[in-house]
C-alpha cells in the first residue's frame, strides 16, 4: 500500500515547540564532516532553522538536535510537532524551511511546492522509521502481549467488538483469562499520519473487516481521542479497558499487542519494522529525490511487523536564502549519519530503526543536491 492516502489538514495550532540553541562548527576533515552534519562544506554555520509536523517525531528529532549542537551551537533550531497535515501546510506556507511528515505529499501539495522551493522541487526522506503499538490499558491482564489480527482489532476500533472477553480476542488468546470490561477505543483528534498508517494496515490486511478508506482523519465520529500522540496515550493510560494506536516510542508502561502475521503473531521491534520497509518497493512517482516507500502491508515474513510508520523529512532542494540552504543540508547530513540514525534508535531516545547504509547513500546524495536559488 502506498504511504501517500487522501488526506486533508486544517488549521495548525504553534503549540508543543521543541527549541534548543546550537552552534557553529569548526571546520575538519571531510570525514568529521560526514559524520557530525557539516557536509555542506562550509567552515561556520550560524541562524535559525525552523521545522514543524509530525508528533511521531518528536523525541528523534530532541535527539537529533542535541547531537546537531555537539557541532552548531550557533544554529537555532525548533521542531513544532503539530501533525503530520499541520508540518506540511507550514512547510509549503514557507513558515518553517523543514516539515516531518507520516505521509508523503500528495500531487496538488507536490505543485505547491515548485513555488515554495523557487522553482526547484521538494526532499522526500524516509529518516525516521518506527512501529506504531496498539496500545491498551488492562490492568489485570496477565500477558506480555496480547495476540490479536487485523481484522479483529479492525472490529475492535469500528466498534463491532466492545467488551475484551469478546470471542473473538479469547479465541487469539487462549491461554489469557480475559475481563468482561468494556474496550473504550481511542484515535487521533487531529489529522494525523500516524493514523493514515494505522487505517491503511487495517485496509489492506483485515480481509474486509475494516469498511473505511485509508486517511489521516479517523472516519467514526463520537468516541474518545486525544491530541497528538502523546494525546492519545494519556487517555488510554487514564482509562482502564482503552485501547489506542500510537509511535512505539511512546508506549511506556502500556501493554502493547502482538500482530497476527502468516501462523505466527509478532510484537513490535525496530528489527520487525526494518524488515518489512528493506521487502518493500518504492512507490510509483518516486524519483531520486521522492524517496517514498511503498510498504507491504500485507507480508507474511517471519518475524516482520507490518504496522510500520516511515516518518519523511521534507525539505526544499532549492531555498531563497543561503543560510537555509546550508543549514538545512548541514542538519539533514546529520539526521541521516550513522550517528544520527543510531541517537534515535536510543531506546531512551526514539528506539527507531536506523535506516540502512544502501539507503542512506541515496539520501545523501538527494541531500547533496540542496542549494540556494
């Protein structure tokens, strides 16, 4: 399934800002460089630089720059996490110079950024990969995770199944003794990309159980959400019997459920994500710069963890001012390092998948090509 669903995003609230002050490099070998982010090839780096989006991303990227301010204090960077819809609607507004996002841009966002990027195009890069848990909140329930199919948590959320010793889940659990407690399900009340993933696994692999399009919307009205995603795990944390979606980074002392997959049933892990998105192709219209990931819900290989969310970094590959461009290609250099990649796969940090080498040659190379008009 593509990673690129019908969605549509409204108005956008500055709350949450992540700010940390950082700071000029010293210029080093080109070495050093690749490794700490100069990789622009300038000796000073100094301004602000301002990005907004997705809520999945939120502690990569206070991972990611506080590793940037080892070597550019002098770089005032801020992350809003608004949203997926929100990042983009700023990004393509020229408010922020970078925009995170759980879905790729669609085509009339694709036309809108020629002009926000003076004519060139925009970065699509696939730089924070991570599961998305189906959390719940069952005190009681003795298990390390329970085990439950698509299809089933797809009539969990379309609110067909409502208690937890429903059949259903019993027959997934048998070794579980289950309560008669009502299931209270829990979605995003802002668009999200988190959910665009979320219904899209629930489209392609519930064998029809889900009757709802894929979208960054949640398509039911009434019920409980929360706010990005720590929203949502709050009001799963506060209501005994919930269950909710949300980046595994989050999850804390949750239980979390373990995916039907061919025979097997598979709790999340950066190995079982990296797996499915290293299967999956790129998505039509990918270009070398477009590097969407087109993944494959669907999989029945052992030990893969389909519910994956790949978070996009999306920038300009061409900037009005230079010190955006620099900054922004210096930044970026870093997010795709190897250090940067293994700062947020950190379980304390993110515990992310880090992106592999072969694909990392590729966004750099799409990084590279970033300049000033």
């Amino acid at each position: 399934m593509k990673l690129t669903p019908h969605s549509r995003f409204g108005a956008v609230a500055l709350t949450g800002a992540l700010a940390l002050t950082l700071a000029a490099c010293s210029s080093g070998s080109s070495a050093e460089s690749g490794a700490t982010g100069a990789g622009d090839g300038s000796a000073e780096l100094s301004g602000s630089l301002a990005g907004a989006g997705a809520s999945s991303q939120e502690k990569a990227v206070a991972g990611w720059i506080a590793g940037f301010n080892d070597t550019h204090p002098d770089v005032a960077v801020s992350y809003d996490a608004v949203g997926s819809g929100g990042g983009r609607e700023q990004f393509l507004a020229g408010a922020v110079q970078l925009a995170g996002s759980d879905a790729a841009l669609e085509d009339d966002e694709l036309e809108a950024a020629a002009e926000r990027c003076e004519g060139g195009e925009a970065l699509e890069l696939p730089l924070y990969i991570s599961p998305i848990a189906v959390v719940y909140n069952l005190a009681d329930v003795d298990a390390d995770h329970l085990q439950l199919s698509a299809a089933t948590i797809a009539k969990i959320f379309n609110r067909e199944i409502t208690t937890w010793d429903d059949p259903a889940i019993a027959a997934e659990n048998p070794d579980v003794t289950l309560p008669s407690t009502g299931i209270i399900p829990v979605n995003r009340s802002d668009e999200s990309g988190t959910t665009e993933n979320f219904t899209e696994y629930l489209e392609a692999a519930s064998d029809g159980a889900w009757p709802h399009e894929a979208s960054g919307d949640w398509p039911l009205s009434g019920g409980q959400s929360g706010q990005g995603t720590q929203g949502v795990i709050d009001t799963v944390s506060g209501a005994e019997g919930a269950i909710g979606y949300a980046d595994a980074s989050r999850v804390g002392d949750l239980g979390t459920v373990a995916l039907k997959v061919g025979e097997e049933y598979v709790p999340f892990s950066a190995e079982a994500a990296a797996k499915v998105v290293d299967a999956s192709p790129r998505a039509e219209g990918a270009t070398d710069k477009r590097l969407v990931v087109e993944l494959d819900r669907t999989t029945t290989e052992a030990g893969a963890y389909p519910l994956v969310l790949v978070s996009y970094s999306i920038a300009c590959s061409t900037y009005a001012d230079a010190a955006d461009a620099a900054n922004v290609k210096a930044y970026l250099t870093y997010v795709a390092s190897a250090a940067g990649q293994e700062r947020a796969a950190d379980p304390g940090v993110a515990g992310s998948a880090p992106i592999s080498d072969d694909l990392r040659t590729e966004v750099q190379a799409a990084i590279d090509s970033i300049a000033a008009a």
